[in-house]
C-alpha cells in the first residue's frame, strides 16, 4: 500500500454502483454489519482478546483522511497476532482476478476476496449455497462489465448512451437473473422508446417501475433464498428425517404476511410475527406481550406490571421501526426465546430478522426516491416472487445434492 500526496494511508473500501452485482460493504451495511475493515476490528479484539493500541479518532481517519505510517505499522502488528491465515486470503492468483476486476469497476473483485475467505474454513455450513450464488453472480457481472467498458472503450457503444448500455447487459441479466421475460422485455421497450410520450402515460409508467424493482430486488431475493436453501440442506445433513422437496423455508412465509396478507407491518415486523407462530407451535402463549416478554429492561421500579409495559411498548417500537434493537440487545433477546424454547437455533433467527431489516431500508430508500406511497404496492408484488425464487434455488439443489448421491 502506498501513501497518499499528504503522506498517510488510506484504507479504502471501494464499492461500485451496480444493481447486478451490489458490493459486499453495501449489503453488509444493508445487514446492520460491519461495513469495512475498520469497523470489523473491535469485533475481533473482542473475539480474540487482543487489543489495537490506535485511538478512536485514528481509526475513523483511516478510512477517510488517512493515518500516518506509525498508525499503520500498529495495525499491521496486530494483525499479525490474530490467528487467521492472512497469507492464503491474499495469494497472489487471487490478488490479481481481484486487481482484474476492479480495474474495470466491478464488485466482484471484491466478492471473490469474501467468497475465498470463507472457503479456507473446513466447517460445513448453511453458507455454502450462499457463496455458489455469489461466484456464479460475481463472474457473471465481471464478464458484462469488462465487455461493456471494452466495447465503449472501442467505440462500439456510447457510453452516454442508455439503450445501448442496456442491450450490451441483457443477456447476462437474462441468463443469470430470475427476472420474468415480460419484465425484461418491458424495460427493453422503455429503454429503446425512452422520450416516447407513451411512458407519461400512468399505466405505461407503472409497468416500467415495476419492472425496475424486480431488476433491483433481483440479487437480494436471489441471496435470501441461497442461504435459506442452504440452511435447509444443511439442517438436513444434521437430520436426515428432515424432508426437503416440501420445505417452504421461514422467509415465504414472512414475505406473505408482510406482502400478501391484509396485514399493515414491516417485514421486521412479520418476522416477529413468525415467532410468535414459533412459539405457538411449542405451545407457548404467543401474544405479543407474551413476546415482548423475552426483552431484557432495565428496570428500576419493582412493579410487574411497569415492566411488562415498558416491554410491550418496546417490541411495539421494533414493529414500526423505532428504537431499533442493537445487534447486541437483538441477539439477547432470541437468546431469551431460544432458551425457553430448549434446542433452537439462534444464529439463523438472528440473519432472518437482519434479513427483514435489511427489506425495511430497501423498501424505505425507494419510498425516499419517490416520495409516492404508491410504489409500496409495486414493491409488495414484486417480493411476491420470493416463492419462485426459493424453489428455484431449491430445485437447483436438490438435483445437484441427488447427482452426487
């Protein structure tokens, strides 16, 4: 690493915009995790036990103004304690195809460093269908971009213009994407047409914004249903009673009630509806305050009462997305229900209500966008599809699960 004309270092985190292929810092911060290397490090002084002797305000300027080369060297040595194969995460095949492909501004540089991090790891996992998805997704749009910039850079293609950007990326979006033909074939129309007066017409309009959202939904329906086809799979490699073909998985259900039903929630708060269904179901009184009752308060007062209102208010609160939950508080909180639900899994419902988190922003930074209530009903039939995408995923699997079997 080199140092900037001031002479510091900066740790970058480069993320390219891409509705194909979004970077690993922008779902990471979608997810409510660390976004960059800066922000992982107290994770692992307290994972490992090993503190970073670099002060607050030095570790925020190394990822904005940059820190000189002592700060540098600092973290370099306390790198250097933590147990963790440094020099197989940065080989040189894999440095290069990274180098390949930011050099043409995609992401997938990027994934291929998460995805090879995770395969030095020998633990089965539910996380491996997951990283499948992400290598075919990340070549896939290295592919298209590199062919795009060649073809501007040829002057092949202008790069101001939009019909033809779109055209030179259709066959990887057909190819690798679940988007249905008539959407494609929408968005084909509009970007070929794009000043044609017919767009200004409300129904031509909204047949357009529907077809963005799916193009825009389309990778994360697409990394919910590979995780949960690989949390099923690898539940069913602990448990082989479990039956796959007729699994619906958690998030269908959760997108129905949050999407489909006549219920008004955010899809947070129809993930903690399916608690309440789980605990049904070990027959646990599921009311809300039943719920709510897993949420740990700090109480000063000595009434029952008081608490169980402050705790209701609460999950009241996460229902419509106020007074969020921390990551730490969340985690105590399943933590709570698992343990008086006996042998449940707690990591899993922890990445579903992240997951349902991460929907909530989706949804809200389009309303944003917009400022029209309206898409909200676009949005819901575009999640819609997460069914199809789940048994895509499933199907998928499974056939490949019974080649090798």
């Amino acid at each position: 690493m080199k140092p900037n004309k001031q002479g510091k270092y900066v740790i970058a985190s480069p993320s390219y915009k891409s509705t194909f292929l979004p970077s690993p810092s922008d779902v990471s911060e979608l997810l409510g995790l660390p976004a960059n290397i800066i922000k992982m490090i107290p994770l692992a002084e307290e994972h490992h036990g090993i503190p970073l002797n670099v002060g607050r305000s030095s570790r925020a300027e190394m990822t904005n103004n940059g820190v000189a080369k002592p700060t540098m060297s600092k973290l370099a040595g306390w790198m250097n304690k933590l147990p963790i194969p440094f020099k197989q995460l940065i080989d040189l095949p894999l440095m290069l195809k990274t180098y390949r492909a930011m050099r043409v501004g995609s992401n997938a540089g990027l994934w291929y460093s998460v995805s090879n991090g995770f395969k030095l790891s020998s633990h089965d996992s539910e996380f491996i269908t997951l990283f499948d998805f992400i290598d075919m997704r990340a070549e896939a749009d290295y592919q298209m971009v590199k062919g795009i910039k060649h073809q501007i850079r040829e002057k092949i293609i202008d790069k101001n213009d939009t019909n033809a950007i779109w055209q030179a990326q259709l066959g990887t979006w057909t190819r690798h994407s679940m988007l249905p033909a008539e959407q494609l074939a929408c968005l084909t129309n509009f970007f070929s047409n794009i000043n044609d007066p017919m767009f200004h017409v409300e129904a031509n309009a909204i047949a357009v914004k529907k077809a963005e959202y799916h193009l825009r939904f389309d990778f994360y329906l697409s990394a919910i249903a590979s995780y949960e086809v690989g949390l099923l799979l690898y539940a069913s490699r602990q448990m082989p009673e479990i039956e796959i073909k007729s699994n619906d998985g958690v998030f269908s259900s959760v997108i129905s009630t949050y999407a489909v039903s006549n219920e008004e929630c955010t899809c947070f708060g129809a993930m903690l509806m399916e608690l309440r269904n789980i605990l049904a179901r070990h027959d646990h009184d599921s009311g809300w305050r039943a719920l709510a009752s897993y949420i740990d308060i700090e109480e000063s007062g000595n009434k029952e009462d008081l608490l169980n209102d402050k705790q209701y208010r609460q999950i009241r609160d996460w229902r419509n997305r106020k007074n969020m939950p921390s990551d730490k508080r969340l985690r105590q909180f399943i933590t709570n229900v698992a343990n008086d639900l006996g042998d449940y899994e707690i990591e899993s419902t922890l990445i579903y209500l992240r997951i349902a988190n991460a929907i909530d922003t989706l949804v809200e930074r389009l309303l944003e966008e917009t400022n029209d209530h309206r898409i909200l009903v676009i949005i819901a039939e575009v999640l819609e599809c997460y069914p199809k995408y789940f048994e895509r995923f499933k199907l998928v699997y499974f056939n490949k699960n019974a080649q090798t079997t």
